[in-house]
C-alpha cells in the first residue's frame, strides 16, 4: 500500500470555482457551468468535478442535471465559502496582520542591524501578499491540502 498523496486540486481546480461562483452569487447571479468555464479557463468536466468536492466540503449548494453526477452550477454557497474567499473577514486575516506586527516590533527589539533588515522584509513581503493568495494558502494549510 502506498502512502503517497494524491495531487493537490485546491489551488488548481476548486479554489477558483468557489471564487468566482462566491463572486457571482455575491452580485445576485447563480454560477453556471459555462459561466464558471469561461472565468476560471477551466473545462466543464472540471467544473463539475470541482462543485462535487466543494458540496461535498458544505461550500455550495450545486444543481445537479437529472441525476447524473453533473451538475449545471451553483445556486448558493455557505458562510464559509465567503470567508474562505475574502468577502468576509475572518481570524486567517487578522492573523496575518498580527504575524506582520510581530514582524515588526521584533525587527524594532532586534540588536543587530542585519536581523532588524531581516525581519522588516519578512513583514513586507507577508503584508504585500494578496488577500487571495494569501487566503487560498492558509485554506489550502487549514483544510489539509497543503501538509502542516
């Protein structure tokens, strides 16, 4: 038995879809297949296999075509959807703004000139990240995607 892990399909395939079915559904649209095939790039067998394993997760509420196992798109998504995405706030943010902080009043404390630089970088670099990019790999981390 093989102990390897399967390929990683947060970041490259489910990620994108529940973004941009968040966005959609956000502005008061429902998120079709096509719809979702022409923002994310991604093909239509794709998007159904993404809205599966995000409706299996309890991110969103798919509609599923006669019974199938396909689905046309997505009607809803949970609270957690939203905060996963960045339309809401959650405690990832707030602690990468403490981290950034911490960053900084230990650069302030540091003795030596070289470990303050150091440190002032590690916080410019973490604050310039993107909210997306940073809440795609900290809900990467969260949900197991990425290993801690």
């Amino acid at each position: 038995m093989t102990t390897e892990k399967l390929p990683d399909v947060w970041l490259s395939r489910d990620y994108p879809v529940l973004r941009e079915a968040c966005r959609r559904i956000d502005v008061g649209e429902f998120a079709m297949v096509w719809d979702l095939e022409k923002a994310t790039g991604l093909e239509a067998a794709d998007i159904s296999r993404a809205i599966a394993a995000l409706k299996r997760q309890g991110f969103v509420t798919g509609v599923d075509q006669r019974g199938a196992g396909l689905f046309a798109g997505i009607t809803a998504v949970s609270g957690d959807a939203y905060r996963v995405v960045g339309l809401h706030p959650d405690s990832r943010t707030d602690s990468t703004q403490q981290l950034v902080a911490a960053l900084l009043a230990a650069a302030d404390a540091a003795p030596e000139v070289a470990e303050k630089t150091r440190l002032q970088k590690a916080a410019a670099v973490l604050a310039d990240v993107s909210k997306d990019t940073a809440a795609g790999v900290v809900s990467a981390l969260l949900y197991g995607v990425i290993p801690h």
